[in-house]
C-alpha cells in the first residue's frame, strides 16, 4: 500500500477526517443549500479535482446508523449542522473507501451492527474493484473521469485494502458489479 494511504488507514475515523480537511481544506459551504436539503450546493463539489465530499458525521456516537446524508430522505432525520463545513471534507476515491471502511469497523465493533448496508460492500467495493479489472473502461460518465485519473495508478492499493476488508470482515458478501448497478437503478428510481 502506497505511504499516504498507509498513513491514513493506519488513523483513527475522526482523526483521518481531520486530516482531510487539513489537507484540502474544508468546503466553503453546506452541503445542501437549505435545511429543506432538496438542492446541492454545487458550488463546494470538487469533482473536476477528482474529489468526493464526504459526511464525516455518516458515523456519529449520537447516531450510529447514520447512512448516506448526501440523500434528501436521510439528510433530514438528522441535525442540519451535519450538512456544514465542519462535518464535511475532500477525498479521493481510496481515501473515501477508507474512511467507509472505518465506519464499518465502528458499527461492527463498537455497536455489533454487521448488518447495516454503509454502502463498502454494495457499492464501493464492487465498482472500484470493476474499475481496476478493466482498466477504467467502465467509469460511466464523464463526471466520473477525474475521479478514476486520480487513483488509476493505485491498483495495489485498492487490492490490499479490499483483501484487508474481506479477511477482516469474511461474513460480508461480496456483491457483483451488476448487483451494484441494479441497486444504483433502484436509488435513483426512489
């Protein structure tokens, strides 16, 4: 595994969203627009950059089934606050799995919740690992390209963390690209 990503799966959760936001900066607004969280604010998205914005608050001791605040019906069961900057920050794709791989080591350690789909296995695993078997041919859309230039060259890197996940975690299935896809129709059709 690459130093950097060495470095960063060896920290804790909150100190490794620390870090993040050290080295991108944090975004310069909310995530959502309005407490209605109906409209992004597009205006933080770093794409182009070949960076995600991730919900550091997606694993809160206050509540710790937290999943996907980038969505509206999840985003409003929660404070607002965890749409602002402090609860925000940058990352690459392996960063980002890392970071989901922490919060699932959370839920399954500190809260035995193995069953909670915190989206590794059911998308992140599965679409990275399709990625790098066909050498990016499958990054679908062009928003997705920065995204895939970025950690291209990290082939070893994704493998051993997706090795690291399945020996620590052998109960979790693993879901195939095209059962990524199906579900990704389904959340897209809600």
């Amino acid at each position: 595994m690459k130093e950097e990503y060495q470095k960063q799966f060896n920290m804790e959760y909150m100190d490794l969203a620390a870090y993040l936001q050290e080295k991108y900066g944090k975004p310069i607004g909310s995530y959502f627009l309005n407490e209605n969280c109906k409209s992004t604010n597009n205006k933080i998205k770093r794409i182009k950059d070949g960076l995600f914005i991730h919900h550091i608050a997606e694993f809160h001791e206050d509540y710790p089934t937290i999943c996907a605040l980038s969505g509206t019906e999840e985003a409003l069961k929660y404070p607002f606050a965890f749409q602002s900057p402090d609860w925000l920050c940058y990352c690459d794709y392996l960063s980002h799995l890392i970071l989901h791989y922490k919060i699932h080591s959370l839920r399954v350690y500190k809260y035995t919740l193995d069953t909670l789909d915190d989206g590794i296995a059911h998308f992140m695993l599965p679409e990275l690992k399709m990625w790098y078997i066909t050498n990016g041919k499958i990054v679908k859309g062009k928003w997705q390209e920065p995204i895939w230039e970025r950690i291209k060259d990290e082939k070893d890197t994704f493998i051993e963390i997706y090795n690291k996940f399945y020996q620590e975690f052998p109960n979790t299935p693993k879901y195939s690209y095209g059962e990524y896809l199906r579900n990704e129709r389904k959340k897209s059709q809600r």
